[in-house]
C-alpha cells in the first residue's frame, strides 16, 4: 500500500457528510469529508503549501508543451499523488504553453490569478461536486487567457464549454480518480480546444505515466497512460542458426520499441551461419555475433508470441502451438542472392508484426 495520508502515510476516507476536523498542521478547524483511517486531517492550504515554486517554473519554461510543463510541476516535492495542487498545476501549465506558443497574455499576472483562482476548489471535488479540478481548472485557464467575466459574451461561452470538454473526457473515462490520469486527459482537450478556437498551436506527444506504482487505485492496463510492458517474441527453428538469428537481429533493429525480440531453437550449434554473420554485416551493419549465440528454447523467457521459421526442415516441438508459421526457406549453403532474398522477407514479416503489435 502506497502513502496517501501526509501525517501517517495511511489510506485516505471519504465520509458521506461533512464533520468538523482539524487540521494536524495549522490546527485550523474546518468541514471536510476527507480524512485518512487512522482520523488525520490536512487542509487543503497546509496540502499546497511550497506551491510557489510553480511560478518559478512557468517563469523558466520555454516550452510549448504543456504536459512536459506538468511533469515538471509533478516532480516538485510539493506534489503529492492526488490533490487540489493540480487545479492550480493544470491551468499554470496550459497559460504557460499557451504563450510560449504566441498567445497574448501578460503571464505573470495570469499565474498569480491561476493560483488564487485554483486553491478555491477543495480537494475532491471530483467526487462530491461532480467536477474534477483539473478538468474545471481548463475553464479557469481559458477565462484567464480571453479576460472572461459572468457578463462577457464569447469569452464566457468559450470558457464553460473548455470546462465541459475536459469534464467530459475525464467522466467517460471512470473513476476511481487518479490526479494524474485527469490533468493528462484535461490538458489534451484543451491543447485541441485551443487550436480550434483561438488558433494557438501548442505541442504535445505521446504521454506514458511514470507513477503508476505511487497509486493505490491504478486502472493499469485500462489507463490510456499507463506503461504497457511490451511483447516477448521468439523466433524459432531447429538449429537457431541462420533464419531465427536473423529474425532475433532484425526485431531489435527494427521493432525493439515495440516487442522484445529473442531466438532458439531444439538444438544448437557451435557459432551462427557465418553468411548470414557476413551478408547481415554487408546490409545493415549489425554484428550478430557481438550480442547473438545459438540457444536452445529452456535458455529464453517464455514468449508471449511464438514463430516458426519454417517446417520445411521438420518443426520443433517448443511445449506449445506456435502462433504463426512464416514458411521461409532455410537459405544454408545457398547463394548470397537467396540468402538476401530470405533476409528481405524476414524484415518484411518483422515490420508486418509490429504494426499489428502496435494495434493490440
């Protein structure tokens, strides 16, 4: 079990009704229905304290993307798991971004509006308002960024409809909340809502969690962020010698962001077909001496997707069925033409594989 509570590191409760707590920190009084098992209670203002630093790093930030802000706000030792310091976070990294990438605003006033605007939504909000801070924090952004007052008109419109794409993304995509998860999913619809609607350009890739383990409500495998560990594939044939090695090469040179690449055979031999050594050398540059050896099945981990090279020289047994069969020819002690022949259809089949990795 992770640690949630600041005071014990215990598991937080939510209770249905709010009680007077107080605070373990400031000893302030205040209603919540947030507090650990053990009966700690921290208020939101003792949660954010050390906040400031987020001003120091929008100030320092050139970048144009607002996640690679965000994560930066997330390693700062003020950041807990979950908390109200990401409504703030949020709207300070997408005004950040938002005018790095051209937009027109004074951004030193706007992160001081941010920050006095995002700590008025208590922690979990999500829960017991029914609108998550992060989400609700895009809507602040976009206020902030187009002036927004109760009597503007596009501005306001603008404004309440960023809250409601963010709302809506994060909704359908379940609880329990994750602070993470939600700022991840609030910021790319606003990087899309601002694109379409004020024409600013803001840059964001491909985000993959790294604090999956600090969670104890992870979705793992059902977060679109989560860090998928990736496919075992082994190539086999007989004497893993010349085709699976060449396979077993050919995956790491191409694929390694995708799956895992490793050969064997039923037998062995005492060094790699030295053609293939040479003519994978001659096509590639790669040495498949310098990392590869002949092994048998027992010597590698068991694989989540299994290959025959070919039965043409009678299939091995391997303790299962083989997921597919690619039929190519064992080009030993053939010409260096057939041998490229072979080498061409292995890449060939190696990117055909990962493309439908990619879309498992």
């Amino acid at each position: 079990m992770n640690e949630e509570c600041l005071i014990c590191k215990a598991p937080l409760e939510y209770i249905e009704t709010d009680e007077l707590m107080e605070c373990e920190l400031c000893h302030k009084k205040q209603s919540s229905k947030t507090r650990c098992v053990k009966g700690h209670f921290v208020c939101d203002e003792c949660h954010t304290s050390g906040m400031d630093e987020i001003i120091s790093i929008c100030f320092n930030s050139s970048s144009k993307n607002p996640i690679d802000i965000m994560e930066k706000m997330m390693s700062m030792p003020s950041c807990h798991m979950h908390g109200p310091e990401h409504h703030t976070m949020v709207g300070s990294a997408l005004l950040t971004a938002y005018k790095n990438a051209g937009g027109d605003i004074d951004l030193k006033n706007a992160l001081y509006e941010m920050q006095k605007r995002g700590k008025q939504v208590p922690g979990g909000a999500c829960g017991f308002w029914g609108a998550c801070g992060a989400g609700v924090s895009t809507g602040m952004y976009i206020s902030i960024a187009l002036k927004a007052t109760p009597l503007a008109k596009e501005a306001w419109g603008l404004s309440n409809q960023m809250t409601a794409k963010a709302l809506d993304a994060i909704g359908k995509n379940g609880g329990p909340r994750c602070c993470k998860r939600d700022s991840y999913l609030a910021i790319i619809e606003a990087v899309k809502f601002t694109k379409k609607h004020l024409n600013i350009n803001m840059d964001i890739d491909n985000i993959v969690c790294s604090r999956s383990h600090m969670n104890n409500q992870c979705l793992q495998e059902q977060c679109l962020f989560h860090k998928k560990a990736k496919k075992k594939v082994a190539f086999i044939c007989v004497h893993n010698s010349c085709r699976s090695q060449i396979a077993e090469a050919l995956g790491k040179h191409l694929a390694s962001d995708v799956f895992d690449a490793f050969s064997a055979g039923t037998e062995t031999k005492p060094q790699i077909n030295q053609d293939a050594v040479r003519i994978m050398k001659e096509l590639y540059g790669i040495d498949m001496e310098q990392t590869q050896y002949s092994k048998r099945i027992t010597d590698i981990p068991n694989p989540d997707i299994a290959i025959s090279m070919g039965c043409n020289v009678g299939c091995p047994f391997i303790g299962r069925a083989f997921d597919d069969n690619w039929e190519l020819e064992d080009p030993t002690g053939k010409s260096d033409e057939e041998f490229k022949i072979i080498i061409k259809k292995i890449e060939e089949k190696i990117l055909m594989l990962k493309a439908s990795i990619n879309l498992l």
